[in-house]
C-alpha cells in the first residue's frame, strides 16, 4: 500500500510538473525583412495586426538573428541549437530532393520536447532534406543541382516511404513540402509518404514533377489550415497536463508570390505586400484558435522569420510606397549585412512574458533549444546543442542582463561575420550576397579585406572602422577562429566539426563566379 501511495504520489507530481510547462509554438515565415511588421517599423506601408498582437501582448526582441541570410541553414540551427557550418553546408541551401541535412542523433527541439511529453508537429516548409526513394531502389541525391531542377526528379518512386525526414528526428507528425514552393517536387507529404504521385510537370519558377491538384496558391492556406486543427484537437489534453509543440514554418512570403485572389491588391502597394497580408491573416487564425481553446495563457507563441526580405518583393515598388522591407538596416535576404539576418522577433506568453515589453539583448534562434530546455527542465547533453544559449531569464525580465554577447552570422556565400557586443566585424568585401557590393559580379578588388561596424552608432552599417581598430579586427576574429575551431561556444568539452571550416573565403572575380 506503501508502495502504491508513493507511485501515486510521483505520479501525481509529474502531472503538476507538467501543467506548468508551456504550449510552444514557432511560426517562421519565409522571405520576410524585419521592417515587413508594422510593429517593428512605424513607417510601414504593410498592415500585420495579428503580428502585431503578439508583440503588443508579449515582447519585441530588437537585436534577434538568423544563423544564415538564406533558409536551409537557418532551419537547421533553430530546430538544433548548432551553427549549420558545423555540417557540410558550407554555402548556399538544399534542394527539393537533396539528402538530410540533420544526423540522425542530433538532437532537435523537437525530440527534446517529445521526451518531456509534448505531442510534437511539423506544419510547412522543411527544407532540410529526406532520403527520397528512386524507383530502382537507391536514394535520391540532387546536392548542388536544385537550381536547375532534379534531373532524377522522375525516377523517384513517390509511393515509398520517404525516410529520414521531420518524425524522424522528434516530430510525431509533419504535414507540409520538401523545399521551396519554387523547388520541385510539388507534392505534399504526410509523415513518410507523398499524398499524391508526381504524374505532372508545374513549374513555379523551376519546373519539375508535381501532383496534378497541388497548387501554389493552396499551400499557405492549407498549412495554416492544419495548424489550426491540430491546435484544436490538441487544446483539451493541453488543458489536462499534456503540452504540444508545433514548428510552424511558412512558404510565404518567398517566392511564388501567389496570394489568392480575395488578397491581391489588398495592400495598396504590391503583390508582395498582400501576401505579407496574408502571412499577418494566416497568424491570426493561429491566435484565434488559441483562444478559442482556451489555452493561449499558458502558450508560448513566437513570430520570426528565416532570413531579410528577398529581391523578388520589388523594392523599387515597395519604396515608391514609402514602404522600406530592412526598415534601417542595410541590405536584405543572402548578405552578411544587418537586413540579411536581423529578423521579426515576437514573443508572447500571458503567463509570463509582460505585455508591451520589449528586450534590445541580442539573441539568436540558435537559442531556442537551450531556452525550451530551461523551460521544460531538461538537461541538455554536453555534446549537443552546443551553440545554444537559453533567454528564458529575458523573456521573464526585458531589463535582465544579455544572455550572450557574440552572435556569428553567414552570408550565401559562407561569408562570416561575428558579434562583439554592438561592434560587428564582416570577414569579406562586398554584401557576400547579393546586394551591391555583391561578389562574382562587383570588383571588390579596391575595396578593405573586412568590415568593422559600431551598430550602436551606425545601424546601417554605411562606415568601416576596421582601419581605425585593426586590435579590434585582430581580437574578433580570433575570437572567431577559437569559436568555430572548438566546436562549440557553449562551455563544454572541445568538439568537432563535420567538416574543415574555412573562415575567410576567397573572393570571386567579376564574371567568374556569382555567390
């Protein structure tokens, strides 16, 4: 009788634990620069109240970044809490068909989280890699060739099971595509399995096998659509002590830009504005369901976004409305430069976050595993998570001190650049990406090796104090170089990287090569 008493009583502990901890939901919309949130940009020609909600009853984070000013990268750092240029990625972003970016042991927020009880979902865009069966039984691998189209893309058998994918590093469930709504395939997959053959060939940019009913237009519509029921489903047992995570992760408002037709000209300033509309709507319809379930109290809700807005929004356009996508910064999606990677950070959680804070610490979305490991009580092993830094203290306390003081971020190109407090030191000429300076196609051949910006007093980056401070450049990047050689900036044991990493890359001539 004892002995059942005292089970009885572990047990009933475990519940009370567990009705403290959080719902965690992640929502990271594709291709939007931080001044795309009216909340975050008072001269914004872009209305997004549902975003703005979350930042009025919660926080703004307004020094939060990205890994990488491109997608694939930054994915792979948030769900693992571990620099993507520790793996093979040097550069650049994976393919619709391109292999696991993520080893089968690392750990991810998600398998964190389904240890500690949460029921765990993947709605969206992946863009991580699966092995793809071909139909003579090998698996598929497009690395490097994505942006020509898979030429295999044919042979793959649609109907086997597609392995190493979202449930099998922490998910229970995924519903969502392979890459880019602009990469082939275009089908969806539920799980493990396509939900429909790729008979026909569609192009959304690039051409390649699809679904003959997938369209582009139905994608964001219908991932939100799924995140609402599965927030539905999940809110009662959420209620009884048993806590989801969903990741969330968006098509829009990358390219296609295909709102439906009840959002174009919505915005009164381009099409890229009223998909961004649609992005703010898709927000909403996650809040609402929130409270009707009763459960947004107790939820953790963030907003951000993988990289800066994207080339393809039209700036031209967006300006002649007064409309800036970097809002101050400099630059936009794919440069080593501040609109590359200084991303929408919002976070909302009534039970703890005040409402109207707002937080200028910097942090990274690389902290987003160690923080649910502090919110949930898990130890993470010392051999992962090993970049991850926890600011759960921040988002109880806006006025708490910086949970870290460098943040190391990437170009397209693998251009590093490193933080130091407000000094922030670019090891390349040029943007790395595709802004001017831009390599491979400017003559960065006149212009200094690195770029040493004082963001305090220069946000848009526009003066290059590395001649002034060349004991500042010396410090910083070997500071850099004692980061990436330990492989890890977390204290811990030493470990090693997946590849050689190279920290000064060379650069393209004119012509020769484009980043």
């Amino acid at each position: 009788m004892k002995s059942f008493l005292l089970t009885l009583a572990f047990a009933f502990s475990v519940a009370l634990a567990s009705a403290d901890q959080p719902n965690i939901i992640i929502i990271l919309a594709d291709d939007q620069g931080f001044g795309d949130v009216s909340a975050l940009n008072p001269g914004s020609k872009i209305p997004t109240p549902h975003i703005d909600r979350i930042a009025k009853e919660g926080m703004i984070f307004s020094d939060a970044h990205t890994s990488s000013s491109v997608c694939t990268p930054t994915r792979y750092s948030l769900l693992t809490g571990r620099y993507h240029w520790r793996t093979h990625l040097q550069k650049g972003v994976l393919g619709g068909f391109s292999p696991p970016l993520i080893a089968p042991d690392r750990l991810t927020i998600a398998g964190l989280l389904k240890d500690k009880g949460y029921y765990t979902a993947c709605v969206g865009k992946w863009h991580l890699g699966f092995d793809w069966q071909m139909k003579d039984g090998s698996i598929a691998d497009d690395e490097g060739d994505f942006s020509g189209g898979f030429k295999g893309g044919w042979e793959v058998d649609y109907k086997a099971p597609i392995q190493n994918g979202p449930v099998d590093v922490g998910f229970d469930t995924f519903f969502g595509i392979s890459a880019s709504l602009d990469m082939p395939p275009y089908v969806y997959i539920q799980d493990r399995v396509a939900t429909q053959e790729a008979t026909v060939e569609k192009a959304f940019h690039r051409p390649g096998p699809a679904g003959a009913d997938f369209e582009a237009v139905d994608v964001l519509p219908d991932i939100t659509a799924k995140t609402v029921a599965i927030i539905q489903e999940r809110a009662a047992a959420a209620k009884e002590g048993n806590p989801f995570f969903i990741y969330f992760p968006l098509n829009a408002p990358h390219t296609p830009i295909v709102p439906p037709e009840e959002w174009i000209g919505k915005s009164g300033v381009n099409i890229y504005a009223d998909f961004t509309m649609q992005v703010d709507h898709c927000v909403g319809q996650v809040l609402a369901a929130l409270d009707e379930g009763g459960i947004a109290e107790n939820t953790l809700i963030i907003f951000t976004t993988d990289n800066g807005c994207s080339p393809q929004a039209n700036f031209a356009e967006l300006e002649a409305a007064g409309h800036k996508a970097s809002y101050i910064y400099r630059g936009h999606k794919a440069d080593i430069y501040e609109g590359g990677h200084r991303v929408p950070f919002v976070a909302r959680w009534p039970k703890v976050v005040t409402a109207g804070s707002q937080s200028n610490a910097l942090i990274s979305q690389i902290d987003l595993l160690a923080t649910a490991a502090e919110i949930t009580g898990v130890e993470v092993p010392e051999t992962q998570g090993e970049d991850s830094v926890s600011f759960l203290s921040l988002l109880k306390d806006a006025t708490a001190e910086p949970t870290r003081d460098a943040v190391i971020t990437q170009s397209i190109n693998g251009s590093f650049a490193v933080r130091d407090g407000n000094w922030k030191l670019a090891l390349c000429p040029g943007s790395g990406g595709w802004s001017e300076p831009r390599p491979g196609r400017s003559d960065l051949s006149g212009l200094p090796p690195v770029q040493l910006f004082d963001l305090a007093s220069d946000p848009g980056e526009q003066t290059n104090l590395a001649e002034k401070h060349p004991d500042r450049v010396k410090k910083m990047t070997a500071a850099l170089q004692s980061m990436i050689d330990q492989g890890r900036t977390t204290p811990g044991p030493k470990l090693e990287n997946d590849v050689p990493v190279e920290m000064i890359k060379p650069v393209p001539a004119p012509g020769k090569k484009k980043a």
